[in-house]
C-alpha cells in the first residue's frame, strides 16, 4: 500500500509541474501553448483520471505538432516540465 501511494504522490507532483509548466508558456505568450492547452485539465484531473490522463496527453501530442509546424525543436515541448 505505502508503495502505491508513494507512486501516487510521484504523479501528482509530477502533474503539478507539467501545469506549471504549461502555465507558464501561455503567459510567456506561447502561440502554441495557447491554442493546444484548451481543456483546462488540471493538475489532480491528469494525474488520477483515466479521462484527464488521456486529454493532457492528447494536448501534449498537439502541442508538440503545433511546436514542429512553427518550427520549434523539441527542447522546446520539453521546457513545459522543467523546474
């Protein structure tokens, strides 16, 4: 049991940083950001819902289409879950 939560705990903050992250972007004003993070999935939805995990990944997935179009690197869609 401690080992599930602890992975648990693991998922959330690692959520909590990928929102930060995506955050951030769009008021860095990231065009891409803007237009691919449009569900407002938060942070306890993408980490503990079978719905929200699948919506952050699909906004991820348009974000990284959308970065590649404007052509952006992916250094780029990886700074969305940097500290």
């Amino acid at each position: 049991m401690f080992r599930r939560l602890r992975d648990t705990a693991t998922e959330v903050q690692g959520h909590h940083r990928l929102t930060q992250g995506i955050n951030r972007a769009v008021a860095d004003g990231d065009q891409e950001a803007r237009a691919a993070f449009t569900s407002g999935t938060g942070t306890l939805a993408a980490a503990l819902t079978r719905r929200g995990r699948d919506m952050r990944g699909a906004e991820i997935h348009d974000y990284g289409t959308r970065v590649a179009a404007a052509g952006g690197g992916p250094e780029r869609v990886h700074r969305l879950a940097r500290d």
